[in-house]
C-alpha cells in the first residue's frame, strides 16, 4: 500500500459569510506518520481534514501531497480516503457491496474487487460479516465496515474524522488499539481528527493542538505533556489537567526565581523572569502532595478511581479547585479539612502575562525523557 507526505503552507479558510476559521496553518506530515488534530470543538480541524480531503475550497495557502500541488485537484485523485464519524453506510447494501462500491464505480474486474474485500476483510477480522448489512452490525463492526471501504481504496492518506465518537467507553478503547494496529500492518500515512486529548496521547507519533484555528504546538505526546508551550496546551492535554496557580516574581538570582503566591507560600524554580511580574505557576496533579507545611489547601471532595485518589481542593487566589492525585492504598483526606500542598519544582511550569511558557534554566527528568534520540 503506498503512502504519502504532506505539506500545509500558510493554510487559510474564510467561509463565504466572511467567517475565517483557519489562520496561516503550516505543517508536515511524514509519509507513515500517524498524525493526530486535537483541539475543543469549533477549532477548526475537521474543516483542516475536509480541505485536506477536497471536500472544502482552500482560500489561501499551498497544500502539497508528495511533490504535487493539489488545492485544485479533486478528491477522488488525491490518493486519500476518509472515515467519517457518522460511518456514511449504504444500509440496503451488505457489508461485502458497501466495501466494494468504489470500486466498482471505479471499473475493477470481479475478480480484483473480490480480493481487495477480502483482504480488508481479514485485516480487520470482520470476514464473517460480509453477508451482513449494516443493521445487523454492532457500532464497532458499523466503524470497521467503514474503515473496510476505505482499505480496499489503497489510498496514501486515511483521514479519520471522529471515527469513535459514536461508541461507548469500553469500544473506543478496543478500538483505539485496532487502529494503532492497522497503522504498523499498513504503514500508510494516517491523520486522526479528535477532541479527545486521551485518544491524541496513545494515538498520535505526533500530534497538533488546534485553537480558533491555528496549531499552538505541534510534538509528541511526551513533548506536548511535559514541555507545553502555552498555557491552552498545558491546560488541554492532561487528565486530571494542569492545575494553575497565580504569583509573583522575586528574587530574580543566576540560578533561579522566587515566585510567591496566596497565603504566603514561596517557590524558588529554575527560570528567569523580571521582578515584580504577575505569572502562572502550572503543575500536574501526580506533581502535588499533601504535607505538613506549604501551600494552604481546603479539602473540598474525593474521588475514588481504585488504583488512584483524586482529591481536590480550594487554595487561595485560584480560580478553580486544585487536583491532587493519590494513590489508591494512600490515606484519604478528610472532606472539609484542611491541610498544605508541596509542589515538585523540578515539574512546574511558568506562564507570562501572554500565557506564553517561560524557558526553564535545566529540563526536569520527564522533559529529557521526551527528547527525540
């Protein structure tokens, strides 16, 4: 099966009201890569995927697939094939003619057609379904069939829009695995459009955060997790997310700032700043404990997750409750008791008046972890 480069150059769409909802985007994509678009809903990454696919005029900008121009070439010579959320099934059709179809429209002898469905078939384990039509299907098997018709395509590009957003918890973590397997049997390029930050984390090689229609940051999930370039990135991937915290600068010295923040806590960390400046302290839930001294916290509730705890608690100045992640034989706090919080400085991040990531003076364990070889 082949597989194909991309290249987004300076990439815009303003819809004919004059709304624009995607702004200057560039990036590549590597032949093979299995590429993921995260962002909240009304990002703009669908629309990305559709222009991608043909299915929407490109107002500004290049989009290069290998070594061809291709904003005005249509969809069906683009060497890409979609999978919609919706599943798009022909319902009077069986699954062997819904996987068929485009070929057939396409002029390929029976006897091609016949091998193409059914070595899609037996790659994704649905060969005794083929006599099936679609109402007899499970949601999973509906999605597979679906995956199935664009298989048999050959394409360079599998675009996937959502593909799991119809099915419960349990078969989207099923199917999240089938997928990754596909992508290593294949090697085809992939591109995996989600609002859902945990399927971008075990998904993607690499993934794009989408925000009012510009990419923020682009990087592995690791990079993204533990180096996040902005405060939107920090916040988005991450569950429980990135709790927040404001402060001050002070006592700006060679190897590091004081920051301080309600209640009289202070944190020396390893950036610089100026002093005086208003900042964002971020850290992760696994990055916080409860101890005897620190920053004052109110235990307001406890959630029992069995492996872990996630306790979260009210602390003076932020704007929203602080999560704290336990392990699940660790005591448990007492709703309505209060109590301090230690922070990890080798994990926290700093955030200025733009909510831009300042540069730490040395990277933390988990950032060098991330690091490409």
């Amino acid at each position: 099966m082949s597989r194909l480069k991309l290249k987004l150059k300076q990439i815009s769409k303003v819809f004919d009201d004059g709304n624009a909802v995607i702004h200057d985007v560039d990036l590549d994509i590597a032949d093979g890569e299995f590429m993921v678009f995260v962002g909240p809903s009304g990002c703009g990454k669908s629309t990305m995927m559709r222009m991608i696919a043909g299915l929407e005029d490109i107002t500004a900008g290049e989009l290069w697939i290998d070594d061809a121009l291709s904003n005005h070439v249509p969809p069906a010579k683009r060497g890409v094939a979609m999978v919609f959320q919706s599943y798009a099934l022909y319902p009077h059709m069986t699954v062997r003619e819904n996987m068929a179809f485009s070929l057939k429209l396409a002029g390929k002898s029976k006897a091609e057609v016949d091998a193409a469905v059914r070595r899609a078939a037996l790659t994704l384990q649905i060969e005794h379904l083929l006599d099936r039509k679609p109402k007899a299907l499970s949601g999973g098997q509906r999605q597979r069939v679906a995956i199935g018709r664009a298989i048999v395509r050959k394409p360079g590009v599998f675009l996937f829009d959502e593909p799991l957003s119809n099915l419960d918890a349990a078969l989207r973590v099923q199917m999240r695995i089938e997928l990754a397997r596909l992508h290593k049997e294949l090697g085809s390029t992939m591109i995996y459009v989600t609002h859902d930050q945990v399927e971008a984390m075990t998904m993607g090689d690499r993934i794009a955060v989408f925000n009012a229609g510009r990419i923020e940051q682009v990087g592995t999930p690791l990079q993204l997790y533990n180096q996040p370039a902005n405060r939107f990135v920090a916040g988005f991937l991450g569950s429980p997310k990135m709790n927040f915290l404001p402060g001050r600068l002070s006592h700006n010295t060679p190897d590091g700032v004081q920051v301080d923040m309600a209640g009289g806590y202070s944190l020396k960390l390893p950036f610089h700043g100026q002093n005086g400046d208003s900042v964002t302290l971020g850290v992760r839930a696994e990055h916080l404990r409860f101890a005897d001294s620190g920053l004052p916290a109110t235990v307001q509730l406890v959630e029992h997750l069995g492996d872990t705890q996630i306790a979260y608690a009210l602390v003076e100045g932020a704007s929203e409750h602080i999560a704290v992640k336990l392990a699940g034989h660790e005591a448990e706090p007492e709703a309505g008791s209060a109590s301090f919080l230690q922070l990890d400085p080798a994990y926290c991040h700093l955030f200025d008046g733009q909510e831009r990531a300042l540069p730490r003076l040395q990277a933390t364990p988990a950032a060098r972890e991330a690091l490409p070889a």
